[in-house]
C-alpha cells in the first residue's frame, strides 16, 4: 500500500492484499500449469490449425481457475471499503482488477495470436473464460451444489430425447461454438452478467437473514479456505441430504465402534435408514442413466446421430470423471475430518479416551474399526457395483481388472490418510500432496482405458503398470508407518 495518506492503493497490493497466501499460490500453480499445457499442446500436436485451437482451449482452462479463486475476492475488498466509507479502497478494487483482465486476458491473448490463433477467437475465448468464472463466484453458493447433479441430469434428458424420432439423427455441429460470432456472443452475453452480478452483490450483500449456501460464494468462503477443507468448516450449515448428520441410535458402552463412530461425527457417523438410501439412490439412478448409454446396442453404442456420438463420449467421460470425484471424496473427506480432529488445539480425539471399558488394547481395535470401517464398506459396495455395471456394459477383462486395480489403489490411499492423523502424523507430507495428485490423474486415465477398451493393448497396460507400481509402494510404506506408530503408542486416543 502507498504510504502518502489518502492515496489509492496499487493494483498489486490491492490483490495481495484480497487472498490469503495459500489460494494465491493454489491459483498461480493452476494458471501456470496450464500454460504449460498450452505451449506443450502447440509444440506437440501435429496440424497447426488443431494444435492452436487446443492451445486457445487449455489457456482458457488457465484464466479461468485465476478468475475463479483470485480475482473474484476482490470484490471483498470493494465491499469493505464500501462499509467503511474509504472511497480509495474500493476504486483500488476496480484498479486490480483491470489490472488482472489485462495481465491475464488481454496479454495472453496477443501471445496466442502470436503464436498463431485467430486474434478475436482468442480474446473472445479468454473472455468467455474470465468471465465465467467470476460469474460462478459470485452466484449464490447452492450453484456449486446443483452443478455437481448437472452431468447426471444431462444423461437422463438425454435418455429421453434421443428416443424422440425427429431428435435422435440430429446432426448437431459443436465446432460452430467455436467460431467467432458465436463465440463473442457468448463471450459478451457472460461479460453483461458477470457485471450486473458483480453491480447487485456490493449494492445486495447486507441483506439480513441469509444462510451460508443462499450467499455468493466469494462471500460464503471469506477465510479463502478451498476444498474438503471447506466443507468440513462449513459442515453445520450444509443441506441435512447433502452432508447427513447421521444417528446417535445404538451408541454406548456395550458398543465401543458405534459410540466411537458417533463421536467422530460426519462422514463416520452412522446413518438413518432415509439418509442411506437417499445416498445409495442418488448413486443408483447415475448408474441406470450411465447403462442406457453403454450398453451393447444402445443408443450410446447404435446411434449415428451427433448427439449420441456427443453424448456417448460424455458418458464414458463422466464414468471416468465420476470414479475420480468418488475416490477424491472418498480420500479427502474422512482423512480430513480426522486430520481437524487430530491437529487443532480444541480437537475432541483426546476427549475419547474417557470412554468406558476401553484399555489400551480394545481402544486401539475399536477405533480402528470405526476409522476403517466406513471407508472400507463405502469402496468395496461402490466398486462391486461399478464392476458389475461395467460388466454388463461390455467391458472386457482387462478393463475390469484395471478397474479393480485402481479401486484397490484409493482404498490403500483411503487408508493412508485415516491411519497418519491417527499416528501422529499430518494427513499428507509435501510429498504425499504430489503423490495424490497423480494418484488420482492415475484414476481417471486408467478408469477412461478401461471403459473406451484400450486397457487391453500392451503398451499402455506396461505403462499403466510402471505408472501404478510406486505410487501404491509409497502408500504401502506410509500405511505401514503410521501402523508402527500407532501401536507403539501407549493409548490410541493420547496424541504427542
């Protein structure tokens, strides 16, 4: 900030100053890598006109996780010197801010026609980007809830539509979307809404009476707090269907695992018998409209129409997608419950060992198989599932066999995060962060493999190999570690 009393602050201290340093550092490793995405794409992709439109494509990707995390808190720093009658602050928000648009949309822009790119379809794709992503920021924080049903939703009008005799040969061209004027249009109809939101969020936004999730996210999230993090602070305020409270029915003395699972609270705590199948159900519907698509001889498989070819590729893509976001909350949910629990001051895992009838040998046992066990059924009833729906699907044995491979690897990094806090330990060293990362990339390329039948070909199932081989052995040898630990440890429940 200027040190001259009055002056307005700079548009770099106006966005240092809008996001906590872990967010800064979260987003600026998006957007590097997918710059780096972006060159490696022109490089590497022969034919100069596909290569340039992947480029545009994986820059966008880059602007908009900026827009989507950075940029948009500086409307926080809007409001605040709005509410506090400091005049400087808020035209210093504005000056950040196009700051930012030019930094990270107009200059990448003129690199990309550099580089090739049809000047006005990459600024018009850049802007698109930016200001989708600032739009999504600020809408009210239940979007991000109802986006997450989006893909099942498209699949299940898609069941219906495609039956539909005049719709089903439709020959829809998605690359007009990529042209110019359709483009700008979108580009320009997201740019008048991001500013009439921005424009109704800082005249709006100290309205009385407004819960958590009907609140912009920017504002709903003020700690710059970002994923499973997130949502476990945010856990008491978040839908009943959503995030179930679960049961305190059958706890006691004569039920040290139920008592224990109670305690922990959400996800291990048990559920009501609506809460289970409202879970189960929403996950059984997903897998009926996925089948109608993959099925030998469906209308995923038989139709020639564009919207079936379309939409076939989105189904297996969701398939692969939604076994990474199961595994990603499966591994991020309950260790970070556990990881709170154990590392903050006021954590209640010392509160435990007050238990009745619990010494050190039956704690350690009891708590284990309430750590464990939620997890564990959770995975083998998912993966039991989606091997049986893939089989009937037509996925040969090869696919089924990775596919169970790469369950077998979110179970093993399931049970690195639970049993680390548990030790003693942080969730996930540096390292371990890197080794999630592609574990989970790991996930989703094998998972696609299989379901597109690629899996089977020699040298991607060597490299499938090669590639899960030392991700399992690091999480083989932190199991084994915090298992030593924890039994070394004279009562489970006492942390050091």
């Amino acid at each position: 900030m200027s040190g001259r009393p009055g002056a307005i602050p700079g548009a770099w201290p106006s966005l240092r100053a809008a996001a906590p340093m872990p967010l800064r550092l979260a987003t600026t490793l998006a957007a590097l890598v997918g710059v780096a995405g972006a060159v490696l794409a022109r490089v590497a992709i022969p034919g100069p006109e596909l290569a340039t439109r992947v480029a545009v494509i994986v820059t966008a990707a880059a602007v908009c996780s900026f827009w989507a995390g950075w940029v948009p808190r500086l409307l926080l720093l809007r409001i605040d010197g709005m509410e506090g009658c400091i005049p400087g602050i808020a035209r210093a928000a504005h000056r950040a801010l196009a700051v930012a648009a030019v930094a990270t949309v107009l200059l990448p822009a003129a690199l990309l026609a550099v580089a090739g790119a049809e000047p006005g379809l990459a600024l018009a794709a850049l802007v698109a980007a930016a200001a989708a992503a600032m739009l999504l920021a600020m809408l009210p924080a239940w979007i991000w809830l109802a986006a997450c049903f989006l893909p099942l939703a498209a699949m299940l009008l898609h069941v219906v539509v495609v039956r539909l005799p005049l719709v089903s040969n439709l020959q829809v061209d998605a690359g007009r979307l990529f042209q110019l004027p359709w483009l700008s249009a979108v580009a320009a109809g997201l740019l008048v809404l991001a500013s009439w939101r921005w424009t109704a969020v800082v005249r709006g936004q100290a309205r009385p009476g407004r819960g958590l999730w009907s609140m912009p996210t920017v504002l709903a999230n003020r700690s710059g707090a970002w994923g499973s993090a997130w949502m476990v602070e945010s856990a008491g305020q978040l839908p009943e269907w959503f995030w179930p409270s679960g049961q305190t029915a059958g706890a006691g003395p004569d039920n040290a695992v139920r008592t224990i699972r109670v305690l922990l609270g959400t996800p291990f705590a048990p559920l009501t018998r609506r809460q289970w199948l409202f879970q189960w159900g929403v996950g059984g519907i997903a897998l009926v409209a996925v089948a109608l698509h993959l099925m030998p001889g469906g209308q995923g498989h038989g139709s020639t129409g564009a919207v079936s070819g379309f939409m076939k590729g989105f189904v297996e893509g969701g398939l692969a997608g939604g076994v990474l976001g199961g595994a990603g909350v499966l591994i991020g949910m309950f260790g970070t419950r556990l990881d709170r629990m154990v590392r903050r001051r006021s954590g209640e895992l010392s509160e435990l060992a007050l238990l009745p009838g619990l010494d050190r040998s039956a704690a350690t046992t009891s708590l284990l198989r309430a750590v464990v066990g939620t997890p564990v059924k959770s995975l083998l009833a998912g993966t039991v599932i989606l091997l049986a729906f893939m089989a009937g699907a037509g996925v040969d044995t090869s696919g089924l066999a990775w596919t169970a491979a790469a369950c077998a690897g979110i179970g093993l990094l399931t049970a690195q995060v639970c049993l680390r806090p548990l030790a003693g330990l942080p969730m996930l060293c540096w390292w371990g962060y890197l080794q999630l990362g592609f574990a989970l990339l790991l996930v989703l390329a094998t998972t696609g493999l299989a379901v597109n039948g690629r899996s089977s070909e020699p040298i991607l199932a060597g490299l499938l190999a090669a590639l899960w081989m030392p991700v399992l052995l690091a999480s083989g040898l932190q199991v084994a570690q915090a298992w030593r630990r924890i039994r070394a440890r004279p009562h489970p429940f006492v942390q050091d």
